[in-house]
C-alpha cells in the first residue's frame, strides 16, 4: 500500500565532530533512493537529525532506514575503535 510517510529521527552523541564524520559519512548514499522517497540530515552541535520522506511502499521505506542506521552502527563502532 502506498501512502505518504515521514520518519524523524535524532540521534545523540558524545562529540559534535562525530555526529559531523557520521553525517558525511551518509552522504555518498544519500544520492540514490527508490523514486518518491527523500533523506534529509542536519547536524545540530552533538545531535545527528534525519529525515525521512516516502510516498512508496512502506516496507521499501523501512528497509532504507535499516539500511541507514546499520551504516551509522558500523561508522560509529570504527570510529569508537580508531579513538
């Protein structure tokens, strides 16, 4: 079923520069998403924000995400380990 989705999200962390590294981090994937769905980011000093729009598929929109949010793990575990 189609219908017109929006998804926020906020996600806190320790330091503003790794809230900045994992959002250019994004960016390369932030190009290329099924039509009639957005990925908007901003950070705000420590806080990632992402915003997620959709007037796809549902289950199309929340495999994005997962996808998403399991690269900022993977990002945010090797920078844990590099500091």
């Amino acid at each position: 079923m189609k219908k017109n989705i929006e998804i926020d999200i906020s996600l806190k962390f320790r330091k503003k520069s790794t809230a900045v590294i994992i959002a250019k981090s994004l960016d390369p994937d932030n190009k290329d998403f099924p039509e009639g769905m957005t990925m908007s980011q901003s950070v705000k000093n420590n806080i990632l924000e992402i915003n997620f729009k959709s007037n796809n598929v549902m289950e199309t929109l929340l495999n994005t995400v997962d996808e998403v949010l399991s690269m900022i793990d993977m990002t945010s575990k090797t920078l844990e380990k590099v500091e």
